[in-house]
C-alpha cells in the first residue's frame, strides 16, 4: 500500500506524454472520428481522462489520505 499513491502519480505524470506522442503526427479529424457507432473516439477517450484526473481522482486521493491535520477515519461503505 506503501508504493501505491507514488506509484499512480507516476502514471498520473505520464498520461499526458504519452497522449502528446500518440497523436502528434495524427490528423485532428482522425482524432474526433470514433472507429464505430456507439464508441468512442480518441478525442471522447483523452476528454474522459481529464475530467477523471480532475474531478474523481482528487476526491479518492484525499479519502484514502483522510483528513488534513492526521488521523485516518474508519473505512465507511465502499471502498476507495
């Protein structure tokens, strides 16, 4: 559990790069084009993480960290 938070922030830290390699020779519109109807596209994929990395991992980050100041809560109803 030690290595877990270091861990997801070097991939966290790596995201970003790697999307910038995968699609900096690629046309904009292949990125907006999903590859089938009802799938996403890679432009709908890189949007999913982003807000992902802004809004959900923050809140489960902090809960796993528990409250400023110290002391970790008692785990409550599903897990982080």
């Amino acid at each position: 559990m030690e290595h877990l938070i270091p861990h997801t922030l070097s991939i966290l830290r790596t995201t970003p790069r790697r999307w910038e390699d995968l699609t900096a020779s690629l046309p904009a519109e292949l990125l907006r084009t999903a590859p089938a109807r009802g799938e996403w596209s890679a432009l709908d994929c890189l949007a999913h993480l982003v807000e992902t990395e802004l809004q959900v991992f923050p809140v489960r980050v902090q809960a796993r960290a528990g409250p400023p100041g110290g002391g970790r809560p008692a785990p409550q109803g599903a897990a982080c």
